[in-house]
C-alpha cells in the first residue's frame, strides 16, 4: 500500500497538484490541514480515498481535528499538530502516540519535512506543498508492505 502525505496547502491547489502528480499512484492520500477544503478539492482530482483533519487556519471547519483509522494492520492517528506545541518540539506529541498505542502519526502545522521513530512508532511531517518557511516545499510517502512500514519525504518540484 501506498500513501501520500501531504499538509499546509494553504489553498495552493497548483501546488497540490503538483505534488500529487509526483506521487504517482497512491492508494490513500493524507491531508494533515490548513486549507482542510483542499482535500476535498482532492478527492475530486483522483480515485483514491482522503483523509484529512483541519488545522489552526481551518477556524469553520466542523470536521474532527484529528482521526484514528486502521490502515493495512497499522493503526493511525492523523492530527495538524498545533494542540501539542509542536513548534516547540516534539515531546508532548511523542507522549500522546504512545499513550494512544498507535503506529503511525501524521502530523503538519511547522512547514518543515522530518521523518522520525521512536520506541517503533513512526512519526511523519511533509512539510508545506505552498511554503516550506525556509525550507523547500515537500509531501510524504509511507509504503506498507505486510508488517514492514517505510517513511520519506519529498522535494516538491516544480
């Protein structure tokens, strides 16, 4: 199974786009908000499912602010990430993943792409598909084959 990852579209559809072209096939593609209307806009472009969350600049939004779906065995937590300070590092979230006993966290809100481990839970940040705040523009993929689960992230180019 493959899954697109992507965050921080800020209604760059151009952007968006772009990335989901350079993903290629993917069977699920993530959205981890702001601009959580893109995802929608998304759904439209491509026969795969979406999932997506708001994040702080989806203020109207009345969908759930973060989501907890199995996916291929794994289980999943998809959040923004601002309700955890992540701008201030990563611990509370780190916390919260083990507390919740899940594989994998998708996460946005700081622009800035990292994949990291830790005690066996992946944690993934695409970055921006519209403004990698001093860093480049980015999406994600995560490849699950059977147990085995790969993250990286991507330049966005355009």
């Amino acid at each position: 199974m493959r899954i697109g990852v992507v965050s921080d579209s800020h209604g760059d559809l151009k952007a968006l786009h772009i990335a989901m072209m350079q993903l290629g096939c993917f069977d699920i593609l993530l959205h981890a908000g702001d601009f959580h209307q893109d995802a929608a806009w998304a759904k439209v472009q491509t026969n795969a499912r979406v999932i997506a969350v708001p994040g702080n600049c989806d203020q109207v939004s009345l969908a759930p602010q973060e989501r907890r779906v199995m996916v291929a065995g794994k289980k999943l937590w998809l959040l923004h990430g601002h309700r955890y300070g992540i701008k201030s590092g990563f611990g509370r979230l780190i916390q919260e993943a083990h507390r919740r006993r899940v594989d994998l966290v998708v996460f946005g809100h700081t622009h800035h792409p990292v994949v990291f481990y830790d005690r066996g839970v992946c944690f993934v940040n695409p970055g921006s598909v519209h403004d990698g705040r001093g860093t480049r523009e980015a999406y994600g993929i995560i490849e699950l084959h059977g147990s085995h689960l790969e993250a990286y992230t991507c330049d966005l180019v355009d």
